[in-house]
C-alpha cells in the first residue's frame, strides 16, 4: 500500500499550485506557461495513475467489463482501499483537464476573474457542476469556433 499512499501524496501536492495559478493568477504569463502546457499541467497526473492502473487492468476489465456495473458492483468495487486511491487519482487529473479547459474557454471569452475564480472552484470541489456551469458561461466561445471553422 506504501506506493498507493505515495501517488496520492505526489497527486494531491501536485494539483495545488495548477489551481492556484488558474484562481487567482489566470493571466499570467507564468500560468499561461504551466498551466497552458498540457505537458505540465495533466501529463504528470497521469503518471501515478498509470502506474497504479495497469497492473490492476485485468482486475478492472473483469470486475466492470464482465457484466452491466450496477451501485451494488461499484461499491463492492470500491471497497478496496487501493481501487479507491486509483479513483481519487483519475477524479484529480480529469478534474484538472476539465478545469483547464474551462480555463482557457474563460481566458478566450475574456471572463474577469470574480467570474471564473467561483467557477474554477467549483470545477476543483464539483468538476462536473463546475465544468456545466463553466461551458454556461462562455457560449460564445462555442459560436465563435463554430463560426471561425466554417
């Protein structure tokens, strides 16, 4: 379990300053570096997750892919202490995928950070309340895509 605990702890640390950057500086030129790299912003997430997913791949594939996942698979599922570390690591780095996303779409929308400060938040607490309410919130950015593709 000590490698376990040690990805959570490398994981956990590592979301900090993302967040930080994004909250309170997201204009920076220091944040548009890290945090707009996705190389340094969620690769390295991905890294302690990997490590601990595929030696339990077989495990997963058995458990979630051997029949229709209903609460009662999921929470015996969820019952080992280890699955459970893995799940805290994939809600970590897609939180911060999903959070830089809603990043750069306020960056393009030119959303002032009282706007999307409350939203980044709630993309780290709640990722999907946060990203719902982030994708709300910049629209435009969709049509001005929509419109520059076409």
């Amino acid at each position: 379990m000590e490698i376990e605990i040690l990805m959570f702890w490398i994981s956990s640390i590592y979301i900090g300053p993302i967040w930080g950057l994004m909250w309170f500086a997201p204009r920076h030129k220091i944040t548009k570096k890290v945090v707009g790299d996705i190389r340094i912003a969620v690769l390295p997430l991905c890294i302690p997750y990997a490590i601990l997913a595929i030696p339990e791949i077989p495990n997963i594939m058995l458990t979630l892919g051997s029949q229709m996942p209903s609460p009662d698979l999921v929470i015996e599922f969820f019952s080992d202490d280890k699955v459970v570390i893995l799940g805290w690591l994939h809600f970590l780095a897609f939180d911060v995928l999903a959070g830089r996303y809603i990043w750069l779409r306020m960056l393009a929308c030119d959303r002032p950070m009282y706007v999307s400060t409350p939203i980044l938040v709630l993309g780290m607490m709640v990722a999907p309340l946060g990203f719902l309410i982030g994708i709300l919130t910049t629209l435009e950015y969709s049509e001005k895509e929509h419109s520059e593709n076409q």
